[in-house]
C-alpha cells in the first residue's frame, strides 16, 4: 500500500494564487477575523472528507472535530491508517507496520485550525480566489517556518458559523508534502465524546498506548 501523506491535508481543488495586488487592508483584516470567529465558533464538527496527496493518491474517511485541539481521521476500510489529535498531540498510528508517530498540534499545519485562541491577523493573509462566494486564507508562521503552511477554503454562508462553511484546506509541510482535505456533509454542534479521540496502540506491549 502507498504510504499516505503526513503533511495532512491542499487541494487541486483551490489554485494557490500569490497575494498580487494589494487588498485592501481594512477587507483583508475583516475576513481574517471572520474566519477567527468560524473557529471559535465551531465547537464540535462532523464531516466525510477526501484526501488527495500530492501523488494524486484519494482516500476518503470520516472527520470529527472537537474544540479545543481534537480531530480524528478515520479513513476508509481496509486502509489501516489512523490519524488522531488529543487536544495537545497530533498522532499518525500505522497499524499495517506498527509504527507511531506523534508531535505537538501546534508544530504542525493543522493548528491554525485547531487553536481557538490564535489570532489569525499576526500569521495570515487572504488569498484571492477570483470567487467572491469563496474565501481563502493562508496561515503561517513566520518564526516557524518548519511548522508548514494551511490555507484553509470556505464558502460563505448564511446558515452556517460565523457565516463560513469549511470546504477544506490545503496544507504544506516543512519537507513540502501537499496533501488536500475537501469536506462534504460537514454538521456541527454535534454531541461528541473524548473517547472518540483515543486510539490503540499497535506496538508491542511495553510501550505507552493512546488511550
């Protein structure tokens, strides 16, 4: 089987256009605290999700969201990969080699999305998208470069936080791994439990399990 990629989720679906011509300042902080205030809103988010790497390779799953700093990718069947954030870890769990890897949320793309108290006005930009229907913002951090770049993709609409409905985000990891996560069917609010966020651990005994 193709290894997936770690850099967890940009897609073919948004054209990563540079910022050219100068928004204006005042819009472009606008839309940066809309999205602020979608992620402070969203307290709790289902979704399927589609994954393409940069490869070309599609797998599609079942997100669950829950704030602050919980997600988990279950992907589809016979793929025995498992991706699980705890609130404070991000955790690949290989089960077809035994392998686990884990590092703080923080040090990686998805934390932009996953951190309600990050103000996005320090490390982000509106991207144009040609679409005034669709906003995109790409997220960041100057001093950490080695943390990746996400540039999250929304629709605006009425009925949903903040007036935004993720679509999906791209992201880009320090060693340039493209991965691209649309979203579909996306609920929110919806009562999940912790234990959603605990996993097995396929290592031999002797070393700590997830939960």
């Amino acid at each position: 089987m193709k290894r997936i990629s770690l850099a967890l989720a940009i897609a073919p679906f948004v054209l990563a256009v540079p910022l050219a011509a100068p928004l204006l300042a005042q819009q472009g902080q606008s839309e940066l605290s809309r999205v602020n205030a979608y992620i402070r809103a969203v307290t709790s988010m289902t979704a399927d999700f589609s994954q393409t790497d940069r490869n070309g390779q599609t797998l599609t799953g079942q997100l669950t969201l829950k704030q602050p700093g919980k997600i988990r990718f279950q992907y589809q069947k016979g793929v025995p990969m498992l991706i699980v954030g705890d609130g404070k870890a991000l955790t690949v769990i290989d089960y077809e080699v035994r392998q686990v890897q884990r590092w703080p949320i923080g040090n990686s793309p998805l934390g932009a999305l996953l951190d309600p108290n990050k103000d996005l006005s320090k490390y982000g930009k509106v991207v144009p998208t040609g679409d005034p229907s669709i906003l995109s913002v790409q997220a960041r951090d100057p001093k950490r470069p080695e943390y990746g770049t996400i540039t999250m993709i929304f629709r605006r609409d009425a009925a949903s936080p903040a007036g935004l409905q993720l679509y999906g985000w791209v992201a880009l990891d320090s060693q340039n791994n493209r991965t691209a996560i649309r979203l579909s069917n996306q609920r929110y609010g919806v009562p999940i439990a912790d234990s959603a966020f605990r996993w097995t651990d396929p290592r031999p005994k002797g070393r700590s399990a997830g939960g």
